[in-house]
C-alpha cells in the first residue's frame, strides 16, 4: 500500500470538483494505492503517469511507497498542457 499526498495545487483542482467526481477520484486513488487497480499510463514526453476515472484524469508520480498527486481535472481541458 503507497502513500496518496497531493500538491497544493491539486488539492485545489480536487476540491473545485462537484461532490460526486472527487469521491470517483479519491476511490481511484485508493484504489491504485491499494492494490494497483486503476487505468494508469506512464505520460510520454514527460515524466510521470496518468490515472483515468471517467473524464477526469490525475496526474502524478511515484516511488516506492507515495503517490504524488500533481494534477486532478478533466480530460476535455488543458490537463496534459500543464507544467
């Protein structure tokens, strides 16, 4: 089991969602952090990886045991422009 820590600014993006698409995410972040479950990919032309709930998507990296949540927003908006 890893550790999920968010950054200030996906803390942000996470609470701007509506009440239903933050319990799908955290669930998936649980989820992944658990046992691996999840539809995760590692980002190409950067590092890092993606994990897909429905339309929304988190962005973050790893190591041995945390998960660094770095991003969390739709998929329809800039989510993979972000730096």
């Amino acid at each position: 089991m890893k550790t999920v820590v968010f950054t200030h600014a996906a803390a942000k993006d996470l609470d701007a969602l509506p009440l239903d698409a933050r319990t799908a995410v955290l669930d998936g972040l649980c989820g992944y952090a658990i046992d691996g479950r999840g539809d995760v990919k590692r980002l190409s032309g950067r590092d890092g990886f993606r994990l897909r709930v429905g339309r929304f998507r988190v962005l973050f990296a790893q190591d041995e045991i945390t998960i660094l949540a770095v991003y969390v927003g739709k998929r329809e908006t800039t989510t993979y422009r972000r730096q």
